[in-house]
C-alpha cells in the first residue's frame, strides 16, 4: 500500500499516490501469476508423464536412433534411440525436485544458523558468520562443482551439494532480519514476561524474520535448476540414461551442428520455462513485498 502520510485530502499528490501503489500492485500481481501458471503447466506435464508418453524415460526404440520427428516420436529420438518428448517430461520430475529440496533444505539450515548467530551474538556469532564468509568468498557455480566432485553423483548428494551453497546466504539474511528484530520493545516484552529462548526464537523472532526468505527462495529455485543442469551437463550430476535437462543437453549438443536439433532444445526450451517460471514469480513477490514497505 503506497504511504499517504502527509497528503491532505485535497492535495493532488494523493490521486498520484494512490495510483502509483495500485499500479505496483497490479504488476506484481501479473508477474505472480504468469509465473506460478508456467510452473504449474511444468509440474503438470510431469506428473502426467506415463499417460502424455507411450515411450519409457529410458526405453530405447533400436530402429530409431537420432529419428527426426515423426508420429512415433512426437520430438524424435536421441543418440541412443530414447524417445526425447518422454525424456523432457520425466526429466521436469527430477529437476524439480531436486531444485525445490535443496532449496528447501537450504532454507531450514541457512534459518537456524541465522537465528542462532542473530540472536546470541558474541563468540557463537563471529565463528559461524566466519564459516559464512569462507562459503561466500568462492563463486557458487565453482564452489557447487568442488563440493559436488567430493561428494560425488547421486540425487542425495546433488540436492546436499545446491543446498550448501545456498545455505550461507540464508543464514546472512537470516542474521541480520533477527539482529533488528530483537532490539524492539516485543521482545523485551516476551523475555520480562519469562518466555524462555527457545520461545522468544520461535515465536516472536522467526515468523517475523522470514519475510525476505519468502521473497528470494523462488529465484533460487531456478538458480538451482540451473546449477544441476551446469553440473549434470559437465558430468558432475545425473547421468545418461537417467532422464535429466541439462545432460540431455550435453548429450544432445554435438548434434545440432549436424541440424538434429531435437536432441537439445526441447531441453533447453523446457529449462528455460521453468526457471523463468521461477524468476517471474520471485519478481512478482518481492515487488509485492517492496510495495508493502513503501
């Protein structure tokens, strides 16, 4: 809501403001909404993969390698013979989720280490923000591939490996939301009325301290995505044959320069849609988020 402090009734600024604040309002609102509709056409066609596709992810059609596309295989087939249209929809299962759980693990850990070093300060708070600053210091996409060759391939590992280069930057935002949040009066009000630590934590300071994590965790899901498809593309992630965007396209790269196409940008193309489903949404909350303070 735009801020009509100091406007009287009958000065012309107020119409101004008023129209500034519904128009912001109506951009978010488009931005929200465009976005959340292509993440869930995305998360649709994956869970209707079996019933939109009479290919198996990983069945090979050994009359078919590198067909073009045709009526059997609505995008063609791959190097190997793979039904590519089949292959783009079971793979948005695993790029999904893993980008969602890591991100969501990311939240959970980056939020407690925030909360901890926010609130009690002192020691406890310059050794973990020390441990922040050294996973901040390497860019994310090399830090993600040194922890992701250490840790080696897996799902459980790929969703571990983007949750902990995620987690430092959580934590900073965390800190820093608790460290303003706990100098006003309600929480000296909740420790004079003996409310123990745990409960000035979980009660007052965090469901206050979340607004900005809210705002930015939708923009690193589509980081994410982008982070396993770099790593699945450099051999780092999910292996062929398992179904997954970025190694379709690794797979599939060589052939474009021969005009088959179809290998990888139907992947590329279903990459694309879903991070800027992510990014649209993530605009549109923290363009709402920005209205509400103004």
């Amino acid at each position: 809501m735009a801020d009509l402090r100091g406007v009287g009734p009958g000065d012309a600024g107020a119409d101004a403001v008023i129209v500034t604040g519904s128009r912001d309002d109506r951009f978010s609102r488009i931005l929200i909404i465009t976005g959340a509709t292509l993440l869930a056409v995305v998360a649709l066609a994956a869970l209707a993969a079996p019933l939109l596709s009479s290919w198996g992810a990983t069945e090979v059609d050994p009359n078919a390698t590198l067909a073009a596309p045709a009526g059997a295989h609505l995008l063609g087939t791959d190097t190997n013979g793979m039904d590519v249209w089949s292959r783009v929809l079971h793979a948005a299962r695993l790029d999904l989720g893993i980008a969602v759980a890591a991100v969501a693990l990311a939240v959970v850990v980056g939020t407690l280490l925030g909360l901890v070093a926010g609130y009690r300060g002192g020691w406890i708070d310059d050794v973990l923000m020390r441990v922040v600053d050294i996973f901040q210091a390497f860019p994310t996409f090399i830090l993600a591939l040194a922890v992701a060759a250490l840790l080696g391939n897996g799902t459980v590992n790929l969703i571990i490996t983007i949750a902990a280069v995620n987690a430092p930057a959580y934590a900073r935002l965390v800190r820093a939301e608790v460290r303003t949040q706990r100098e006003l009066p309600f929480v000296d009000a909740a420790v004079t009325s003996g409310a123990s630590t745990t409960g000035i934590l979980w009660r007052h300071l965090l469901p206050n301290s979340l607004t900005p994590v809210r705002t930015i965790a939708p923009l690193n899901c589509g980081w994410a995505m982008l982070t396993l498809a770099g790593l699945s593309f450099l051999g780092l992630g999910v292996s062929i044959p398992e179904a997954e965007w970025g190694a379709m396209i690794s797979l599939g790269a060589p052939d474009v320069v021969g005009g088959r196409w179809w290998t990888s940008v139907p992947p590329g193309l279903a990459l694309f849609v879903s991070v800027l489903g992510f990014s649209l949404l993530g605009e549109g909350l923290q363009e709402r988020a920005n209205a509400k303070r103004r």
